[in-house]
C-alpha cells in the first residue's frame, strides 16, 4: 500500500483536481489518498473565525466567498444530472458553518474548540466533493472520515500527541471491512480521545499522510504539491535554486524546521521509525523527479539547502547570577512550554551570562510578561535584568 498527500495549490480549482483524478488513476496499487482543503480556504476560515470573535461581520463576506467557490467547483466537475446530491452535501455543511460562525458572533470568543471545529471544514468539504466525483468516474474507491480513525491525547495541560496505539487499533477494525482499492481522506483533522474535534496545526495534512503511512506501513509516502521538490533555497527568491535530489530524513527534519515549506515539520518522524520513503512530487509536472527523503542521502554536496524563517523575535535574558547555577533554563523551559510558546532555537554564552531563544514575533509580548513575572524576585534583586526583546528579525539556515 501507498499512501498519497495533495495539498490545496494541487486540487485549487476544477483543472487541477482533474488533473489529480488522473494521477490517481494511474495508480495500480491499493494506496489511501490524504487531501487538504481547496486553495486557501484554511485561511479564510480562521479569518472568518477571528472575525467574527471580534464581532465584524465582514466574515460573513469571506463566508460568501467559500461558498461560491465551492459551489462553482462542484458545478464545473459534476455532469449537471448528477450535481444535486453533492452541492446538497456542501450547503448542508457551509450551513452548518455559518451556524457555529454566528455563535461565535454573538458569544465574542474564537475559542480553541471552535477554532478546530471551524478550521477543519475545508478538508471535509475537499475531501467529498472529490470523493464523490472519483465514484462518479467509475474508480473502485471509498471515503472515509480520518476523524473516525486518528485520534489523540492529552499529555499535559494545552499539549496533545497522537495516540498511535489507539490511532492503529482503530485503523485494523476498519481495514477488515472494507475491499477498495482506493481510500480518500481528509487530511488536518482528527479528534481526541473524548470524541472532541481537533486539528493537526498549519501543514496538517501532511502529518494526516504520515500517521497513516505509518499504522498502514505503506511501501512509500507521496506528497504532491505545486514545485518539483524541497530546493536548495526558496525559489521564490532565489532564481538559480534547484530541486535537491534526495534527504536523510534528519536533512529534510531540520530544512523543514527553519522554513522549507514544502514540508510540515512533524511529518518526519512517523515515517522515519518504520523506516518508509518520503517522496516530494509536483502535480504540474508530474514526470519531474521530485525529493527522496529516506535513511540514505546520495546527495554530495555538504550543505544541502540554505532556508529562513521571517519575524522573528529574539528575546534575551541576561545576569551574572545565572552563572554555575543550575535551574534556570529548566524554569525558563517549564514557562514558555505552559504557555504553549514554540522556542524555535536557542543560544547560550559559554560564560552562562546570558540566554536568547528565538520565538514568533506574534509571541513576543506575551513572553516576556511571562518570563519577566517568573523571574520577578531575581530581577527585583539585581540578580537578572529584565528580558530583551529584539524583532523584525529573520533566521537563515544553511
């Protein structure tokens, strides 16, 4: 079995998911195919959300703005005699949405519950609406909510991982009753062991293919986007960059960590323990070689890629108490951590003086009111100064 990703550039309007029907078709394998959401409809939903948390009924003109699309995919795919039953199920569920959306209106809160309830819409309305068509086309499929099957827990208090064990439990019952060669699946969403739904983060939907390849051991994982592979710098920016034949998966966790975009940085580590082949393919261009992401590199060269990460904030904790005296990263770590904060990297000064972790700048008020409160008696005392915050900053990765 192949488990096969495609992002939303790959299915974004009605010829490109029809190029991916044929990509599927070319398939003679059993493989389950993971989709994202249609386009950029993620970030219209959470904008919606956020505005509506705000009380601006400008979301409801982004709402419009999903539905129409989505109802003038399905017009475009589906023979008209056949078009009844899926634009049924769309406005069924953009009713819904609109429904939670005007909750979300009238209470004044975006919270984390409703951001995964509204956020995860797109993959399954992506996912059916291609579904259907692929059924209709005569390919030996089923679909099948990935929310039935992926599920997570809670390790402490705002922090959730997979539940693999229960996540591969789930998937054994359902393989035994089913005889298609081909499974379809949203990719982003899943739920917790409460039965609540959840999101996998931004990129999720690559983490959907990882999981799956990993309680399926596929042969290999494909993920099909919109470039030739992960580059050797943005080729956005950089107009001599070329695709980067093949990765450890080490490389490919470290280029996708500082910026590669291509990749969702949690994506690796499920198909590195049970040893499966990453491949990056593009959707446009189809006989490109791609990116291999495997436990051998052939590539030769020392420096694979050079990669960076935009605003960013470097937030700087600084005293000559911290010297040869244990705790304080470990306090510093603990904070952050609680506060759901991501430390992107850090440094240290050989003398111990000073610490500087890099962090979002969307996170860095928040932060430092953190830091500087748990280390308020130090800083009272002269011990340490107040923390530093620098922004408008970038990484770069080589």
């Amino acid at each position: 079995m192949n488990v096969i990703k495609f992002g939303g550039s790959s299915i974004s309007n009605p010829q490109n998911i029809n190029k991916v029907i044929d990509i599927i078709s070319g398939y003679n394998t059993s493989c389950v195919i993971i989709f994202s959401a249609i386009g950029n409809t993620t970030d219209q939903l959470i904008k919606c959300g956020k505005l509506a948390g705000k009380r601006n009924q400008d979301y409801k003109n982004i709402l419009s703005e999903i539905k129409e699309n989505h109802i003038e995919i399905c017009s475009n795919l589906f023979e008209y005699n056949n078009q009844s039953e899926i634009l049924s199920f769309v406005q069924t569920k953009l009713n819904k949405l609109e429904n939670i959306l005007e909750g979300i209106y009238n209470l004044k809160e975006f919270s984390e519950k409703t951001y995964d309830n509204v956020s995860g819409f797109g993959e399954i309305l992506s996912y059916n609406i291609i579904g259907k068509l692929c059924q209709q086309k005569g390919l030996n499929i089923v679909i099948k909510d990935s929310r039935e099957i992926i599920t997570t827990k809670l390790i402490n208090i705002g922090r959730k991982q997979v539940d693999f064990k229960l996540t591969q439990s789930k998937w054994n019952d359902f393989s035994k009753s089913i005889n298609k060669k081909i499974i379809i699946m949203p990719g982003y969403v899943a739920r917790d062991n409460f039965g609540n739904n959840i999101t996998l983060g931004r990129g999720g939907s690559d983490f959907t293919a990882s999981i799956i390849a990993s309680i399926t051991e596929a042969k290999k994982l494909e993920i099909w986007t919109d470039v030739s592979g992960i580059y050797t710098a943005n080729p956005k920016l950089v107009k001599q960059a070329i695709p980067i034949d093949s990765l450890s998966y080490k490389e490919a966790m470290e280029l996708s960590h500082f910026g590669a975009k291509v990749l969702y940085p949690p994506t690796i580590q499920p198909v590195m323990t049970k040893n499966i082949p990453v491949i990056i393919k593009n959707t446009f261009s189809k006989n490109d070689k791609g990116t291999l992401i495997s436990s051998n590199s052939n590539y030769k060269s020392i420096i694979k890629g050079i990669t960076h990460i935009k605003n960013i904030s470097l937030l700087t904790i600084e005293g000559s108490g911290m010297i040869g005296i244990p705790g304080y990263l470990k306090k510093l770590f603990e904070e952050i951590s609680n506060n759901n904060i991501n430390i992107i990297m850090i440094t240290q000064a050989s003398s111990e003086h000073s610490i500087c972790i890099a962090i979002n700048e969307s996170d860095s008020i928040n932060a430092k009111k953190i830091i500087d409160e748990a280390f308020k008696y130090e800083i009272e005392n002269s011990i340490l100064s107040p923390s530093k915050i620098e922004s408008k900053l970038s990484i770069i990765a080589l």
